[in-house]
C-alpha cells in the first residue's frame, strides 16, 4: 500500500478542519466514516458536492453516496448555475447538484452504478448526467417508474451514457 494513499484523506480532513470561513467548503462525513485504505481505488475517492445550502433533496444524495462508502465534501453555494457553467454543462443536462470526483463531473440524481461504471471504464467524456430531479431516483421521493437514462457530456456535446 502506498503512503500516498493512506495520508490522502488525513490531509484532506486537516485541511478542512483549518478553515473557518462560512464560504468554505464543509465536510459532512467524520474522519471516522471515512472509507479506510484498501486496494480498491473507488473506495478511496472523495467526492465533491456543490449544491445550494438550502437543498434538502442534495443532502439525501450525499447520504446516498456515504452509505455506498464514499467520502463526501459538501460544497455551499448560492450561485449553481455559475458551478455548472464553470463545468463545462450543458443547460438540457442540469439538476440541482453538481459533484465532481476524480476528474469527473456528477450532474444531478444520479445512481451509484453509473458513478462506478465511470470511474471503472474511465472513458474519454467530461461528465455524466441525470437532468431534472426524477421521482425514485438516489435521494429523490417517489416510485422509479423504468431505469435513468444517464447521458454524457464531452466538449458540451451530449449522448446517452447507459440506462440504469
């Protein structure tokens, strides 16, 4: 096992312990809940969360994720749209969180098989995306009515990514 890898999530938590300002970003996974060192590189991946700090509908989806064993850094903010801009995001694709992990862009409800069929296959694309907030999907009320068409974006263009 590398250093590296075991030292990573100690000092990305340090590092957010060192800041006291309200705009900063918060963690909302304890040190503890943090996934341990292993051999499986998905595990060790943080995934940032940018959403209104109103949102209650963005923090089931980061409860979502943690009990998928992801560490996640919930990222405040009043401006989205400039978050999604800066992202390179397509309006057609937007929901109401933003996340990025490993390089990737997260638009929206999107379940944790697709996250893990990205961060595996790792393909040449920029972001995956569930647009709107359907019903039954991660951290959204209701019944799913079929699997999600995830989309993908590369260079703002979109395709289908996979259904889930």
């Amino acid at each position: 096992m590398r250093p590296a890898v075991v030292l990573l999530p100690l000092l990305v938590v340090l590092a957010g312990a060192c800041s006291s300002a309200a705009s900063e970003p918060v963690w909302t996974a304890t040190p503890s809940e943090l996934p341990a060192a292993s051999s499986d590189a998905v595990a060790e991946l943080v995934i940032e969360v940018y959403k209104s700090p109103t949102c209650g509908c963005c923090h089931e989806w980061e409860a979502y994720l943690r009990a998928h064993g992801y560490a996640v850094r919930s990222v405040p903010t009043d401006d989205m749209a400039a978050v999604k801009a800066a992202h390179g995001l397509p309006e057609a694709t937007w929901s109401c969180h933003t996340a990025v992990i490993d390089g990737y862009v997260v638009e929206g409800h999107v379940p944790i098989e697709a996250i893990e069929d990205l961060l595996t296959q790792r393909p040449a694309i920029e972001a995956i995306a569930l647009p709107g907030m359907p019903a039954g999907s991660p951290g959204m009320p209701g019944t799913k009515a079929g699997p999600f068409e995830i989309l993908s974006v590369t260079d703002g263009e979109v395709a289908v990514f996979g259904s889930y």
